[in-house]
C-alpha cells in the first residue's frame, strides 16, 4: 500500500513544483503589477481653492458665464505714458557695457524715443484683438483667454483642442505668431494633412489681463485646476496642453493631476529640480565618455562645459528669481511706477534668453529677432494692467513651498509627452533626465536654432515640431 501511495506523491509533489513557483510568479506578477499601476495612478490632488477677496461667500454657485472681453484704451492712459516717458531719467552706462551690466542705457533711450514717438499703441490694441478674447469667474478671479478656432474645417478632419500656457515676462501674446500656423496650416504651407487645432491661451492669473489672486499662496497647482476647470467649462473632455517657462510647470501639474484629461503634452523647456549622487557621476563621466552615461552628442554640445553653461551662466542670468522668490513687492513698486524701469527690467529677458551672446551686443541683440512694436506690445501688457507685481509673485509663491521645484517630481507623468529642445534655453535638460519624470516621451526633438521664447521667435519651427508630436499620438 505504502508503495502504491509512492507514484501518486511523486506526482502530487511534481505538480507542486509546477503550481507553487506559477502560483507565486502570478501573485508576484499581480503584486508588481499592482504597485506599478499604484505609482501609474498617484496624481497630485485636485483640490479646491478661493482666491477672491475676503472670505468665500457661504451660498450660491459661482457665475460659470462665458462673456466676451475686448481690450481697449483711453487717451487719459496713452498721456499718462507719454508723461512719464517724457521725465525719463537717464543713466549713463559704462563704456563697453553692451549688456553685461544689464539693459544698456544708450539702447535704452533709443527705444524710449521710438516709444513715446512711434509707437501706436491704439494700433496694437487692434492686433491684439483680432482675436476672441474672454473673461470667465473661477475660484473667486476673473480669468482672461483667447479662443481661436480654425475658419475651414476640411470633412471628416477632426480638430484637437490645444490649450497653450505662457511663462514670465512673456503673456498670451506670444503666441499671436504660432496661432494661425496651429488652426490654418494649409494656408501657412504646414498642410501635413491630418492635424488642426483649436487654441486657447489662457493669461495666468496675475498675469495681464487675468485678475491677480487676492489671497496667499495661488501656485502653479491652483494654476493647474484653475485651468482644467476652464477647459471643462469651454466643454472639453480630453486636450493636448503646451507650455514652456511657468507654462512647462502649469502643463505638467495638469498632467500630474488629471492625466485621463491630457491627450498629450508638448513641452519647450524641462525643468527639473532632482539632483543626487546618480546625476553627479552622469554629469563627470558625460564629458568624456556620454554615451556610457545615455547622453547624446548634442546633449554634450548643450551641456558642456559644465560649469559654464549650468553654473555660471545661470547665475548670472538668475538674478532676478531670487529677487521674485523673497520679497517680489519690493522692486516690483518701482517697476509698476516707471515704464522705462519696467521695459528694461522685462526686455532684457528677451536679449539674453532668446541669445546667450547678445550679452556682448550694444542693443542686446532684440530687434534681430524681434521688432520694437512686438517687444513693447509685450511690455504694455504688463504696463497698462499693472500686473507686474502680481506675476512677480508668482515665483515667491512656488519658491516658499518648494525651493527645488521638485516636490511633484515622484508623481510619473504616463500621458504621451513630447520635447523640443531649443539650443539657447537657459538650461538643458537631456532625455535621459527627463524620462525620471515623463515616463512616456514620444518625441524628443533637437531644435535648428531658438531660445527661451519659442513660439515668439521660432514660431515656425514650434508649430512643426507641435504637429509632428499631436500626429505620433493620434497614431498610438
């Protein structure tokens, strides 16, 4: 008996050594898979917010209204300015300044004199409102969009909504240039075919014409709902997001937060805050031997020498942050009282962050990019909301909560995401950096030529590199 019992034991125990390793590799396989879609779905809570003045009112559901906002002006405004600009005190530079020592008062004076003389403001109203502009109440402010459509639809095209989020000194303005590119493209010679956007540029609030938050602390988070919310009340389920500067961080908190919403995300600029010793060794070892360490050869080009280009270069062009992220108010008064201060404070940003050499150019290098009457447009948006103050604090806002900006860098961002890398940003982030963050880029793209303000000054270029992207992800 005890021998009849042995083949079936023998059997018994080789089915165990079958099921048991099965069952534990199923139960692993589930655990594993449990925890990597417990990491996949760790989103950065929506929350709520108030920012109006006061207390939040008890009762009643805010104005979820769409109203249609026109810019405009008045002669008291323009005189206003003119005055000013009339009792502009000049400062003499130091020979062979350029634009070391920042704005260079001989260029400036140049500029103050096309402005008070050339300049026509009532014009540029006119640009900046062919447009449709809005205003919509959420959380308690007022917040000001663009909402272009495309005129032609081609049948059975469809049209992907595209909400697109400046950064700081720049505004909704910036992207005047890359808009009709982005809803007409046949007419612009970027008829690729397949791929026509609706774009909304939304003002941050505290930025031109959204009200600024009357309340502490409104970060890029708030940002971040505010702006879903917006695009739920526009009636969109799921759109693509772009952004670069603050538009870069706002963007990916939105993907953070709401990643079923985001089709898809396109960035020019990655900033990321995360050091450690695996990123020190990288950084040694990338010098010499990139390809061991996952850097490309134009990472290399970008990123070194070392020192230079992410130390003192960055220092130097950094100044202000640390101004913005301690006590904003201070120099902002000064800014919101003279437009001469306020032009070269914000148009310096536009020399050396688009050029990095129009350091060592006498007018800063900004009218071989851009012209005097896009620049001041750019400088009037701040000028005549008084926002100068509202979107310096800004930085003070996200600083005091997260000096590293990298409090959110554990949240995974899965929705497709794609790069352009722009040559002159001030700092590089390389693709093997920026997939510790954005698990899924599906295009990273090294740029011709550009810097900091993309669609501004490389529209063109953008808006290719924008559809290339949207067209990857409607393929997947």
């Amino acid at each position: 008996n005890t021998i009849s019992c042995l083949p079936r034991s023998f059997e018994y125990s080789q089915k165990n050594a079958v099921l048991v390793p099965a069952a534990a590799l199923g139960v692993g396989g589930m655990l594993l898979y449990w925890l990597r879609s417990g990491r996949k779905i760790k989103t950065i809570d929506m929350g709520d917010g108030w920012w109006g003045s006061g207390e939040r009112p008890l009762k009643g559901k805010e104005d979820e209204s769409i109203r249609p906002f026109k810019i405009e002006t008045s002669d008291k405004e323009i005189e206003d300015l003119h005055r000013r600009l009339d009792h502009f005190r000049f400062t003499p530079h130091v020979e062979g300044a350029a634009f070391h020592y920042g704005f260079n008062s001989s260029y400036l004076r140049k500029v103050v004199a096309y402005w008070r003389n050339q300049f026509d403001w009532r014009k540029q109203v006119e640009v900046l409102n062919k447009y449709p502009h809005f205003h919509t109440t959420i959380e308690g402010i007022d917040i000001h969009f663009i909402h272009v459509k495309p005129s032609y639809v081609p049948h059975g095209r469809a049209v992907q909504p595209l909400l697109m989020v400046h950064g700081w000194p720049g505004s909704f303005y910036e992207f005047y240039k890359i808009i009709p590119l982005l809803t007409e493209p046949a007419r612009h010679g970027l008829n690729e075919g397949d791929v026509v956007f609706e774009v909304i540029c939304p003002s941050i609030p505290g930025y031109g014409f959204s009200e600024a938050p009357h309340q502490k602390g409104f970060d890029s988070i708030a940002t971040a709902r505010i702006f879903h919310k917006l695009m739920n009340r526009l009636g969109f389920k799921e759109y693509y997001l772009q952004g670069g500067d603050w538009g870069s961080r706002i963007t990916t908190n939105m993907a953070q937060m709401l990643p079923q919403s985001v089709k898809g995300l396109h960035l020019n600029g990655v900033f990321m805050g995360k050091q450690g010793l695996g990123r020190m060794i990288c950084i040694m070892l990338g010098a010499y031997v990139p390809w061991l360490v996952g850097l490309s050869r134009e990472d290399a080009r970008l990123f070194y020498p070392f020192m230079q280009k992410n130390v003192y270069d960055i220092l130097r062009e950094s100044g202000y942050l640390h101004i913005q992220a301690t006590k904003p108010d201070t120099a902002g008064c000064g800014l919101n009282d003279s437009p001469v201060g306020l032009a070269a404070y914000i148009l310096e940003k536009f020399s050396t962050w688009t050029d990095k050499s129009f350091l060592h150019k006498d007018d800063g290098g900004l009218e071989s990019k851009y012209s005097l009457d896009e620049l001041l447009t750019n400088v009037m948006i701040y000028w005549m909301t008084s926002s100068i103050v509202s979107s310096m604090r800004y930085y003070k806002e996200n600083f005091s909560k997260d000096p590293n900006l990298n409090a959110y860098s554990g949240y995974g961002i899965y929705v497709p995401t794609g790069v352009a890398a722009f040559p002159q940003e001030i700092i590089h982030t390389p693709r093997v950096w920026a997939k510790d963050v954005y698990r899924n880029i599906i295009s990273y793209s090294y740029m011709p030529r550009g810097g900091h303000f993309a669609a501004f000054e490389e529209p063109k270029l953008l808006a290719q590199d924008i559809m290339q992207f949207v067209r990857k992800v409607e393929q997947l």
